[in-house]
C-alpha cells in the first residue's frame, strides 16, 4: 500500500484495510509529499510536511510516530515501513529531500534504536531517467543517490579501544565511578560495569553510580566498552575501593554525573545530570560556567541564558546537602549557535563541543556530541556525531 500519510491517521480511509492486513502485507510506503502545510506534532512544536528546513525532523518524526503508534497515526512497524519521497523536484509539488543524507541520517538513528526501516520508495521511477525542463538528463540521481542504502555493509569487527583512567567516590552506601571514554571506528554504543567481576549494569556515558552497597566494605570494579556491532573491549584496568563507614550523619554529597546537553541556541543552553542518590539528601545543586556560579536550582535541570552567540561554555554542577558542598561534576563544553553557519575546518585530533561548527568537503556541521576528533570520525559519515547545516 502507498496512501498519502494524513489517510494513516487513527479512524481515517485506510484504518481498517492497514488493521485487517497487518499479517499479510510486506511493506506500506506513506507518500511524505504533496501535502503542503499538513505535518506532525512533537511536543508542542509544529512542523510542516513542505518545511524543508526541517526535513530530518519531519521524516525521522513520522517514521517514529508509524512504528510507536502514536501522534494520531496508526502503528506500521519500522521494518514494513518505506519512506515515500519524489524522485527529484519536477516530479512533485513539495517533498523533494534535497540532500540525501537527511534520510540517510533518519535511517541510521531509526537503527541506533533498534527499530530499522524496511526501505524507500519513489512513484516517479520514470522520473529518475527523464529530463528536467531545460533538457538536462537526471541520469539516475534518486537511484545512485540512494543505493547505499542497502549495500551489504562489511562487518565490524574492530574492537573499541579499552577504558582508561577508572576513578570512583564514596559515601557509606554508594560508589560513583568515572572514566575516560574509549574511542572506536564507529562509536561506542554503551558500557558494561562488573562489581567484584558480575556484571551489573550499562551505561551510555562515561559514569555510573552502584548502590545500595554495605559501609566499610572492598569492592572491585572494572568496565568494558560495547560497540554497535557488539565487539568489547579489553576490561579497564581494576578499581579497588572501600565504602565508607556509616556515621548515622549525613555526609557531603558525591559529585553530579551525566551532564547532557538538552537544547542549544544562539544565546542559551539548557541542560540536565543525573540526580544524587536520595541517601545523600541533596537540597539544592549550584551550576557553575566557566568556575563562576551563575545559578542554584533544586532540580536536575537548568537553562543559562544572555551567552554571546558562537561562544564556547564549559559547565559544572555542584550538590549541596546539610553537611556540606560536593566535588565539581566533570565538565560539559558546549558553544552557542552562530549568527550564520560558519566555522574552522574539521581538524584530526581536535577536541569539539556540542553546537561548535565545521567546514568539511564543502558542507558545513554542527557538533551533537562532544568529543575528540580521529580520522575515521569524519563529519560525513558520523551522522551521531555530527548534523549537516549547509
């Protein structure tokens, strides 16, 4: 089935033909075209079928909301569902991607979460071997642009490298452990913590925090990187430490992990950490930039506004208990959206903050994760690393 995508919403045309075959059919391809103003909600942002500024929101938006079965559209499982796209501008009204690595992008997050696309699909085949309207052949272009798409990909088989620099902080009850992140030829997915060599739990970053431990009692602690192929790396090296001894007092908090970045502009920041283990009875958290605190908040979220556009931040977050005043968390580098996207050349070995922007082969980037550049994590080809803008 191909049906114009507003027909798959909930009690619309094709409700009960999609219900009645959902054991039977092999794909269905919505048509994400022609539709002009009609679109998709997510939160409270509206955003246009025909708004072609946010063409990676709009199809990674609606291929999410047809596998979740929600936004008021019926469910299609991920690996039946095709995108539907023109095949080049003349051959629809609105719709064209105009840059093919926006689907590309759509279709390697749809995979980072398990929930791979069955494929993409055009109408206007004959269109790919016509001419536009001066004469100019399109020789193919939807074809060859989209191939690789389902090119037998070579397996990964390189290991991510092994974590270093394993460190953790006590109270009675609780170890919080840190590390430097490992570095992989295609990122590394997660990793595992062993207690005393029993696996006990993953983390997507570089922290983690065990609970519920006995006071005044050895632990040992190792981790292990996972790539998205499932390859590990060799064990870091063993972190041997003691629980301290209850007081039956409430002792300073440990320091707060997991900043992330939650939304970026050219003069604001909004981010978020993981909340202190309750034992630890935090009243409120201090937000420091830059080593100057600019902000107290009993939450685990915090916005800093009036920054200097295209300026790079670097934040830390204290907790703070009756007792006293916690460690700096490890920092967060992040550096606000410019006037207009512009930015030094993508350099080997250089280390980038969220929202800092690159030149590359001709196209401009924006960071999306902070990191260290190596050779194989070009902007490119690293769609979870970095976002084309131009």
């Amino acid at each position: 089935m191909a049906p114009e995508f507003p027909y798959l919403r909930n009690n619309q045309a094709y409700t009960s033909y999609v219900h009645a075959l959902e054991n039977e059919y092999d794909f269905i391809a919505p048509q994400l075209y022609n539709q002009a103003g009609d679109g998709i909600s997510i939160g409270t942002e509206w955003i246009a079928q025909n708004n072609d500024s946010r063409k990676y929101d709009f199809l990674y938006g609606i291929s999410k909301s047809f596998n979740e079965g929600s936004g008021g559209f019926i469910q299609i499982p991920a690996n039946k569902l095709a995108i539907g796209i023109p095949a080049n501008e003349d051959a629809a009204a609105n719709g064209f991607v105009k840059d093919p690595t926006t689907v590309y992008q759509v279709f390697e997050q749809m995979e980072k979460e398990n929930t791979p696309l069955k494929g993409v699909m055009t109408w206007s085949a004959n269109w790919d071997e016509g001419m536009n309207s001066a004469g100019v052949a399109y020789n193919e272009s939807f074809a060859k642009s989209y191939r690789n798409l389902f090119k037998e990909k070579t397996p990964d088989t390189e290991k991510p490298s092994k974590p270093t620099n394993l460190k953790g902080t006590t109270t009675h009850s609780t170890v919080s452990l840190h590390w430097t992140p490992s570095t992989d030829n295609v990122r590394v997915s997660h990793y595992n913590i062993y207690q005393d060599n029993q696996f006990i739990g993953t983390s997507t970053n570089a922290s983690y925090t065990v609970a519920n431990l006995t006071p005044e009692t050895q632990y040992s602690f190792s981790i292990e990187a996972v790539d998205p192929a499932g390859n590990r790396s060799l064990r870091s090296d063993v972190l041997m430490i003691t629980t301290n001894k209850e007081t039956g007092q409430t002792q300073k908090p440990s320091a707060p992990r997991e900043l992330t970045v939650e939304n970026l502009t050219q003069n604001s920041v909004t981010f978020r950490w993981a909340a202190n283990d309750a034992s630890e009875k935090v009243t409120q958290y201090e937000i420091y930039r830059s080593g100057i605190r600019v902000g107290v908040t009993g939450g685990t979220t915090f916005s800093d506004a009036g920054l200097m556009a295209a300026t790079r931040y670097e934040y830390q977050v204290k907790a703070v208990n009756a007792v006293g005043t916690s460690d700096a968390s490890p920092s967060i580098a992040v550096t606000t959206l410019g006037e207009s996207p512009q930015g030094d050349t993508w350099t080997s070995g250089k280390a980038y903050g969220v929202g800092e922007i690159v030149t590359y082969k001709g196209g401009t980037y924006r960071c999306l994760q902070a990191h260290t550049a190596i050779p194989s994590w070009t902007p490119d080809i690293t769609a979870a690393l970095w976002q084309k803008i131009s």
